[in-house]
C-alpha cells in the first residue's frame, strides 16, 4: 500500500528552514508548522523563545487556510462584521482568520497543503510565510 | 422494534441530488447536507472540487435549521449585533447563522429535518438549498 | 485553484448505492460512509431502520481503516490484550478496531480512502462493506 | 521577558535528522515528535509514506513520556491488569503506553522532554526513539 502524499517531507522541510530563517533576520522568535491538503500535521519547528500559546495558533493558521484553500486572513472577510457569514470563525473546531497562514498551490494550480506561522505580530507572521513560501517556489 | 424516521432515505436522496444538480448548473463545487428533525445526519455527498472546510459548514448550517426549525440565515437576526439574543449563536457547540440552511417542511406543516449547502458563496448555497426542496416539494 | 481529490463522488456513490443494495439484500438497515484519504467525508447514507447511534460508529469504522491503512479489526490485532500497543484504540479521538471499515486501495496500490459500515452485526457490516468494494473494484 | 527552554531547537533537531536517519535505514516510514518538559510540542516531521494515524500516536507517546518522566512502555507497568493502577492509560486524555516514547534527561539527570516514534512495529518505534537519543547524547 502506498500513502498518497500532497506535500513532501523535502518540501515542508525547505519551508520549516526558509521561515525560521526569515523570522530568525526580523529578530522574532516563531512556530512554524506545515499542514498537507487533507490539513493533517506534516513538519513543526518551534523556535527557543516562542511562547507556547502560539503552538496552537499557527497550527489553526495552517487549518485555515488549507481548510479553504485561502489565506487564514481572508477567511475573515467572510466572517467579520458585516460580512455574509457570521460566526464561520466557530466552525471546523475553531478558525484561526488572521495573517500568518498561506495556502500551498503547487506550479498546476493544486492545493497541495498550507503554512501557518505565529509568534510575531500577524504582519511579521504573514511576511515570514510568505518568505517560506517563497524559497520553495523560487 | 421499529425506528420513527422523520424524513425517509428516498426523500434525503432526492435532496442531494437536486442540490448537486443545480450547483453543477451554476458551476459551484458544494456540499449537500440532510439531517432528520433531530438533526442526526441522513445523507451527505461532496462534490469533487468542494473544500474540506465546507463539510462542516453544510452540516452545520442544517444543524441551525433543523434545531430551530427556521433558516439559518434567520437565527441571525436574533444574534446580531442589537438584537435580543447576543451569542446565541454560540449555543449547541456552534450555530453556523447565514444562508445555506433550510429546514424541511412537510406538507402537514411538519418539521422533519434540514438540508445546508456549502461551497459557493451564502447566495448561491442559499439558491441550491431552494432548489433542492422545491424539488422534493414539486 | 484544483482541489486533488483522493476518491471521487462517482466512487463514492457506486459503494453506497452498492453498500445499500447488499445490506438491503441481507434484509439490514445500515449506515454506509466513505471517507477520503485523510479521512473527511466525501460521502453518507444512512438507511431508514437504523439505529442513530451507529452514525458515529459507521464513520468512526471508516476513520480507522482510512487513518491505518488497514481494515478496521486489524488494527484490534495491535490493541488486544496481550498485544504490543495497548489503549491504541483511544488514539485519534477513539479508534472503532472492528468488523466494517475497509480501507480503498486503487489498483496502483494507492490507499484513497475507506468505506465504514454500521448497523448489523459487525460480521454483517464487514460483508457489507466487502461486496461495496468488490462492485467498485469489478 | 524570556521563554525558559527544557529543550532547545537544536537539540529537537538533532532528534528529528537522527531518528528518520535511523527508521530510513531500517526501512520504515515514521512520525518523529519532539515535546518539551511541558509536554508542548517542540519539533516534529512526518516521513513520506506514513500513516496518518501515526501522527496522534507519536505525539501521544511523546506526551506519555514527558508526563510521566518514563518510557511510555514502563507505564503499561502500572496498569496492565493486575497491576496498582487499573485505568491510568484513560488519564491525562488518554495515553499511548506502549513501545516507543522515551523520556529526555540530561547530564545532571534533569527532565528535559521527551520523543516520541510511531509508523513501524513499536519494537522498531522504539529502537528508532533510542538511536536517536544515542546521537544526541553522543
């Protein structure tokens, strides 16, 4: 029997050293984890200083954003005051819909899992990822 | 012993496939919940395309409708910043409280279950819901 | 962006028409789930006659088979007393280690899901769920 | 204000290379967890092939021998039956008491976390929890 694998360990590893990296030059301390497409856990660095509240928020960053295929951020423009659909935030055991997790779409346009990063602000967050996302498609 | 079924097999099937039909119309890739009048799961299909996040949220959004006997999108107006119940939508692990929940009527005028659809935008969940049930009403 | 879908709904929807039919057959009411690769739900019946407490277990059988790779009574190989990993089964939230979860193997090996079966006696089940398998595989 | 580390990056990474090193030779494909003496998630890499009910294991064994400051195995010793303890195995969540999760205790004897190897037979799980502990203190 063969696991079919949307994300390789190869692949989250160049993300877990890429964002730490990243996060390591902006002086901020973070969590990087690594989701495949069907949101189960593939990779997890905790950098020394990380505060642990946030091992679970970058996790549900990277829920997120592999959940809908979107960035945890703009899940809440879905959900906000005002939006179409209130309380979305309270579904799939708790969004996370703020800056720092980025879905994975590899070059055919397939969501191949998702990135989250927390420990810094969500600006610093979303940067770092996107940083990490950006040295495994360059 | 004998299982008191509120809405049948027969009628959940005729719902999930008048709902993926017109979403296939309308080219959104949704999830198409049915739950009975004790809002216990009764069918279910996903569509190929659909996102993961969405199972949850169809089957929530028929929880809604099938606990209250209204619209999902209704309930929100009994939580929604101003109104008299804030933080109902709290209650019962999570209420999902906008369109796409539809709760299903009998011609006696009784209450026998919900369908939630999600996967487009609430307007479209909304429309295929309709459907649906006009369908199973027609 | 392209979801990749590990089992389709077509599939989906010859094991449950076919799950159905055999249970029908063997004059059983049953629940019939089939889940993906990583274990969310693509697709759900339930028949009328069945009891609700085997929703959970039906796709809870399905969650063992599709999260080992193995068939759900397998995994009881592990966990049985005198086996080398007991409480095994309080793993993932709870495993269901017996008769009628089958994981869905495609001809190349690849593991693309599983199919859980509840309702009558787990023997039933397992038969269920094999002769699903075998239309979707003949 | 400063994170008190019980286990460092480098030490969890040193952990993670030296166990998949070691499973990759022995040619199964397993989870590595890395948990701090909090029992909190410190690093972590699933290898290609692993199942996905591996994840929850590992970790579970991790946090067994974190919680405990013993090998998740040796606490099978206080409640397999006829032992003092009858039902530990339900406490803390559930634990995973079987081969494969080894505390960390450093050069003056103090807890500093724990790993915790799940995909092969435990006995493989725990050789692989071992090698790697070799390389670290080596």
């Amino acid at each position: 029997m063969t696991i079919s694998e949307t994300i390789t360990a190869d692949q989250a590893q160049v993300l877990l050293v890429a964002g730490q990296a990243h996060a390591a030059a902006m002086g901020v301390h973070v969590i990087v984890a690594v989701l495949d497409a069907g949101a189960h856990l593939k990779a997890f660095a905790r950098m020394d200083g990380a505060v642990l509240g946030s091992i679970d928020v970058a996790i549900g960053k990277a829920r997120t954003a592999a959940l809908f295929g979107t960035s945890s951020a703009a899940v809440w423009d879905y959900c906000q005051p005002g939006a179409p659909a209130p309380n979305l935030q309270a579904s799939n055991g708790g969004l996370m819909p703020f800056p720092g997790g980025v879905p994975l779409i590899d070059a055919d346009g397939v969501l191949i899992g998702a990135i989250g990063v927390s420990g810094g602000a969500p600006s610093q967050d979303l940067a770092i990822a996107e940083a990490a996302l950006a040295t495994l498609n360059g």
